[in-house]
C-alpha cells in the first residue's frame, strides 16, 4: 500500500476546497492510501485553523470546513518521528514534515511549497504536488 506525508498546506486545502487535496484525502478515507501524520504536523494544523486569517477567511467568504483535525487524525497513522532533520533552511519548521515522511518511511510527500518541491526526491520520498501525486495513482 501507498503510504504519504503531506504538509499543512495541503491538509488546509483539503479543509475548504475541492481540488486535488481533497481527492487525497478522500482517498485516505477510502483506504487507498496510508496518509502518515505526526504529533507536530497536526499541532501546525490545528495552529493554522485557529489562526486569525483563517477565522476571517472562513466567516468572510462564509468557507465551511469539511475536515477537521479530529477527523484527520482519525483517517492517519500518527507517528513519533525521533529522526532530525535540518534540509529546508527557507523554513525550519519544515523540517517536521520531512522528518515525519522519512520515520513513517512513506513513498510520497505532497506539498504547496516550492522549497520543498526544489527538493524533488529525499532518501528515496518522492516529493509532489497533489495534482502531480493523482496523476501518479
């Protein structure tokens, strides 16, 4: 089986609309793919949602969230990544994706960020867009 990673990004994409972050996730939710998450990624997540720009964004353009960090964390496998990392200096947080991706030793990770898609392959994790990882499956 197919296992993934897939950063904030994509998990707040997956969260308000339906482009190919979705169709991720609701492959999760059909368990065609193992998504594999890790404490710090659902805290990043969970920090985003509640920040202020998201609040606005949801009451402003009256956004309805289909996902939620309970339901994300019901559908993946957490992990307690101990490997770590220092490959993403634009973005230190990053690290803990990447860190979570080479402990769940998962095929792909999907992301939104060009630094991170400058990477391409990482101890053998291809990394892709969303859209590119469909295409693939």
């Amino acid at each position: 089986m197919i296992c993934i990673t897939i950063d904030t990004n994509v998990l707040i994409s997956a969260t308000f609309w339906n482009g190919a972050s979705a169709k991720v996730i609701e492959k999760v939710e059909k368990k065609e793919i193992i998504l594999v998450l890790s404490e710090p990624i659902l805290e990043e997540y969970s920090e985003v949602l509640m920040s202020e720009e998201i609040q606005l964004k949801i009451k402003n353009k009256h956004l309805e969230m289909k996902q939620s960090v309970q339901k994300i964390s019901a559908i993946a496998q957490i992990i307690i990544p101990v490997t770590q990392l220092s490959i993403v200096p634009e973005d230190p947080d990053d690290n803990k994706v990447m860190e979570c991706a080479v402990d769940g030793k998962v095929n792909y990770f999907l992301t939104k960020d060009k630094h991170l898609l400058k990477i391409k392959n990482y101890r053998g994790i291809k990394i892709l867009t969303p859209e590119e990882f469909l295409e693939l499956s």
